[in-house]
C-alpha cells in the first residue's frame, strides 16, 4: 500500500490527500433539504447530507488526487448513523480506487491497541467467518503509550500490507505544550521521530517504510529537521490552507526523490465554494469549487517544489 501511494502520487503529479471532514455548515442547502425531506431532521438525515456531499466531492476530484482522509470524529458526532456514512465514505473511496487514510487517532495499551487496529486495517473473527469492519489503507496513531501501544498497530500492517501515520508534531498552536518538551536537551518531537524511524525500519516496503508521521505544515523548521530524522517515512502533512499553511512552507517535508510527503486540505477544499475566490461556483455546484481549489493546491505545491530545484 505505501508503494501503491508513492505510484499514485507519481502518477497525478499531486501529493495530496483531501481530506473528507463533512461538517453540516459546510453543506449546501439543496442537500441538506432533500436528506432531510427524506429522513426529517435526523442523525439519519444528517448522515445522509454528509454522505450525499461527500459523494459529490469525491467524484468531482478522485481523477486528480491519490489519497482522501476522512475524519472519524466528523462522522462519530452523529453517532452510529454517522459512522455507517463513515464506512459508506471508506468503501466508495476504494470504489474509485483512491488510498484511504482513516483519521482515527488511536493507540492504547497493548490489547486495547490490538482491537483498534483490527477494526480500522484488519479483519474481526466472528466463529468462522472474517470481516473487515472499517478497513482503511492506513491510520493515524497517537504514540503517547509507547512501544506497546504501536506494535499491535504494526502487527496487523504487517499481515494486511497496511500503514499507519504517527503523531510527531501536531500542526495545532498548542502542540508544543508537550511536544516541544526538551529532554536530555532535544524536543520530544525528535525522539518520538526517531522511535517512528526505528518502528519504520521493522515494517519497509521498497523504499518507503508502512510507518509514516504527521508533522503539520504549521512548523516547517521542525519538519525540516523531521526530514532528516526519518528519511523512510512518509509524512502526513495536515494544515495547509484552513490552518495558514502554504505551498513554500513544505518544501522541506519532501525528499530529494520529491517524495515522501502527503499534504491534507480539509477546509480548504470541501467547503472552497464559501471562500470569495471560488464564490462564483455557488453553492449547487460546491463539487466543482472543490475541484477548483484541488488544481489550485497542486499548482501551489508543485510551483513550490519546482523553485527549489
Ligand atoms: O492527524 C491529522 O490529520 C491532523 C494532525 C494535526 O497535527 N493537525 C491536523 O489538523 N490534523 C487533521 O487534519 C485536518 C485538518 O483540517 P483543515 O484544517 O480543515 O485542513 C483535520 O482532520 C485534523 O484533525
């Protein structure tokens, strides 16, 4: 799967991942009338919208992109009925045959670890039979339990050909709180970078490894040093757009083979048919501004990279 995303990348010119984090406000009013015309004003309704639009984004993109990463708590907030657009999101991406990222942030003791990653990128046993209850391409995965919280995440990536991406550093304006910690004079950031390198060497595909990070776009300095820290890893880069950062901010997230870095737009490219530079779209045609602004990040990131040359 980590090779598949790096020819994927290759292939759209667009290491990018849009990320699918529907919220009610962002949906137009003609889908938000019609799911609820159909299931009253529901979690069942709420969970239709969110699927009917993310449907429309997906199709409007999915040529152009490789990866999307949907974000659970979005779904969850609707409880079950949520969840079912959660999976329903999952299993149309795969449709279209686009890598998915599910953006579940978990990790926990070893055996609780287990069952997280089983549900997300493995497969349940139920007597005889075997399911694949989420089943997204990779996870993200909170490291702040340690070895033994990752590992049963590693274990089942091992089986299935899947991945995870780690939190390393947190593209929020509090991350540093803990993050930024210095311990026998270096950021926990860096030693955490160095345990997802030394887990990555454990589970490599061709000339990436299964174990990615997440270092936000936010902190280009420190993803420069996070570069060079995990050279094997692929880096999920949240933060570009809604959270300020731009196309020259990540150049340094990339690897001289001008991989080894995915970069995520929620905001920015779901709901791109509320800024001013895509309000000509309107809200009917909210899939086509997204398109738009998916065009718009890719030229910026690779207008950035190509200066760098
Ligand atoms: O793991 C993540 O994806 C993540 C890590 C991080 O440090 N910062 C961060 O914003 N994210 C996620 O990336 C997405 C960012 O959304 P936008 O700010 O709308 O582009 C959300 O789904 C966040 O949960």
């Amino acid at each position: 799967m980590i090779q598949k995303l790096a020819d994927k990348i290759k292939k759209t010119h667009a290491p990018i991942c849009v990320g699918l984090d529907p919220m009610l406000n962002y949906i137009p009013e003609h889908i938000l009338k019609k799911a609820f015309a159909e299931y009253g004003e529901t979690l069942e309704g709420a969970a239709e919208a969110i699927w009917q639009y993310n449907k429309g984004i997906i199709d409007a993109t999915y040529d152009l992109i490789p990866s999307v990463k949907p974000q659970i708590a979005m779904y969850e907030q609707f409880g079950i009925e949520g969840l079912k657009a959660f999976k329903k999101t999952v299993d149309y991406c795969h449709e279209k045959d686009l890598i998915v990222i599910g953006d579940v942030k978990r990790g926990d003791i070893g055996s609780t670890s287990a069952a997280y990653a089983t549900g997300h990128l493995g497969k349940v046993t139920v007597g005889s039979k075997t399911y694949a209850a989420f089943d997204e391409d990779f996870a993200t995965v909170n490291p702040y339990l340690g070895t033994d919280g990752i590992k049963p995440f590693i274990d089942v990536c091992k089986e299935e050909k899947k991945g995870i991406f780690i939190l390393v550093k947190t593209s929020n304006p509090s991350s540093g709180e803990f993050q930024d910690r210095l311990i026998d004079g270096r950021p926990l950031y860096e030693w955490v970078g160095e345990k997802v390198a030394e887990w990555g060497a454990d589970h490599m595909g061709d000339t990436y490894s299964y174990v990615g990070a997440v270092v936000g776009a936010t902190y280009p300095e420190m993803g420069k040093v996070l570069r060079k820290v995990m050279p094997k890893s692929f880096i999920l880069v949240p933060g570009y757009g809604a959270q300020g950062g731009k196309g020259a901010d990540l150049v340094h997230f990339f690897n001289e083979d001008g991989l080894g870095a995915v970069v995520n737009s929620s905001r920015g490219i779901i709901a791109a048919y509320k800024q001013e530079k895509y309000a000509k779209f309107g809200s009917e045609n909210y899939a086509d501004a997204s398109r738009a602004a998916v065009e718009d990040m890719i030229a910026d990131i690779d207008g950035a990279l190509n200066a760098v040359k």
